[in-house]
C-alpha cells in the first residue's frame, strides 16, 4: 500500500500524457512533437492537442504517447526541459 499522497507506480506500457507549455509565438506544436519523436517514434496523428491561454500569449502542447518505460519519459522530459521554447513541461 501507498503512502498517503503518493502516486501510484506506473505500469509499463501505458498511455501517458506529456504536456509543455510555451510562448504562442513560435511553432511549439512542432517543436513538442519533434522531441517527443525521438523517443517515441509511433506517436499517433491524434495524439497532438493544443491549446491557447486565455489572453493568446502562450499555448500548450499535450502529446499522449505509449510509454515504455520510466527512463523513455525521464528522457523525454529532460530533453523538453532542455529546449529553450519550452517554459514548463508537465
């Protein structure tokens, strides 16, 4: 059993949904996309959800992917962290 407030352990494959958050003024779907790719290759066309923040300033990008592993996601996030149009991934 689970510690109060703790998560789950993920079970491998899964569905799991990576979102980045960024300015709207650059192309971040395609940049999200490109970085998640490299990881995993089979992202699927309906995979990719946008949005806009109220005001049009910045846009998320969530991309469901089927992740293999803990280390898959840990290097997917570090290399979004990494890109200078990604201001938060989650």
């Amino acid at each position: 059993m689970s510690e109060k407030g703790e998560a789950p352990p993920l079970q491998f494959p899964c569905e799991f949904p990576i979102k980045a958050m960024g300015k709207a003024n650059c192309e971040l779907d395609v940049i999200v996309v490109e970085i998640v790719r490299r990881h995993a290759p089979d992202v699927a066309e309906g995979a990719v959800h946008t949005r806009d923040s109220n005001e049009g300033n910045y846009i998320s990008v969530t991309v469901t992917v089927n992740a293999t592993s803990r280390e898959q996601l840990d290097a997917i996030y570090q290399d979004l962290v990494d890109c200078e149009a990604v201001i938060m991934a989650i």
